[in-house]
C-alpha cells in the first residue's frame, strides 16, 4: 500500500509526498481553481488542477497538450455499466 502526506503551503496549493514512490513521480502539487476554464493553457505534469466548483481533478499532459479528469466527485455517477454479464 502507497501512504500519502499533504502539506498546505502559504499560496494555498497543496504537496503531496508519496511514501512508496511508483515510477518517476514522487510528488504532485494540488493548484485549487474555481473552475476548470481557469486552468493555465499549458499545464504542468507534476500538478493535479482542482476545479472548485465541479469538485472534480485534472492532470494535464503534455504530449497531448490537455487535461484529462481522473478524479470525480462520486455523487455526479448516475449509472454504472457493467457490461453483458
């Protein structure tokens, strides 16, 4: 199991340190903003973007040059598909 430690910093963003690194990422930085259309236009790999007000999380990707959401508030699932079992 992966453990997790966060530090809020002065400017409001948030560091997080990963107990047991996995790959090359050791650490992200959470940078608050009150809507996703706030986002920079690049991105910064080593950043989760929090839109505020869609309680959801981004990373962005630089080969892409886009966000993706990899994290969702669970109240916004309306139906799960779970296949032709």
């Amino acid at each position: 199991m992966t453990t997790l430690k966060a530090h809020l910093s002065n400017s409001g963003s948030i560091r997080v340190k990963f107990a047991r690194p996995s790959a090359a990422l050791t650490h992200l930085e959470y940078l608050p903003f009150d809507s996703r259309f706030h986002f920079p236009n690049i991105g910064d790999a080593g950043v989760l973007y929090g839109d505020t007000t869609e309680n959801k999380l981004y990373r962005y990707d630089p080969d892409d040059g886009k966000y993706y959401c990899v994290g969702s508030d669970y109240n916004d699932i309306t139906a799960i598909d779970g296949g032709h079992a």
